[in-house]
C-alpha cells in the first residue's frame, strides 16, 4: 500500500492524481495506473486555473492528515493530473497516518 508515498528526512512525498472541477473535495484511496505506479486519488471543487486546483489539494490533503496547510505544498507537476505533494513532518510518522487513513477509507 505505501507505494504512493515516501519518507524522506523532511517528510513525506505523496504521488496524487488530481481531478478537478469535480462536485466534491475528496480523497477517494490508493489507485494504480496502467503503469503499475500507485498514487492517491484525489478530487477537488476547484478550476485548474492559477494555481487554484493545486491551492485545493494542499488545503484538502492538510485537513485530511491533520496537519498544518502551511505543511502542505505541491513540489511537482503543477499543470499536471499526475502531482507531487510534499508534507513537512516526521517522515515515519506521515507514512503511517497515511497507510492509516487509506485503511479506514477502504472500510
């Protein structure tokens, strides 16, 4: 499952697909790509236009961990569905609290 994140000593790196301009503000779970590359999938409300899709993910990722929005920021892939997004932190704790959150999510 932890294939779509990784600790570093700053925190973690988190692989997200992004779909905006969809009907509501989600994280939906662990997805893997034809590629065999996982990622979290994520929706957002908002336009990718100026940043604000990206400015939604991080708000959203951040209340979904609990963390911190100045925590949050997308590192690469800005005008792409395929994003990096980077949580400042312990590493080895983001990862389990994001292998948790995916558990939970699945039901």
């Amino acid at each position: 499952m932890s294939g779509f994140h990784r600790a570093h000593d700053k925190g973690v790196d988190i692989h997200v697909r992004l779909t905006p301009r969809s009907s509501k503000d989600a994280v939906e779970g662990v997805e893997t790509s034809s590629d065999g590359r996982s990622h979290l999938a994520a929706r957002v409300r908002a336009v990718p236009e100026k940043g604000a899709a990206n400015t939604a993910l991080e708000k959203l990722l951040a209340g979904w961990l609990g963390v911190a929005r100045s925590d949050v920021s997308v590192v690469a892939g800005g005008t792409s569905r395929l994003k990096t997004v980077r949580v400042a932190g312990s590493g080895a704790e983001l990862s389990v609290r994001l292998d948790e959150l995916v558990r939970q999510a699945r039901g």
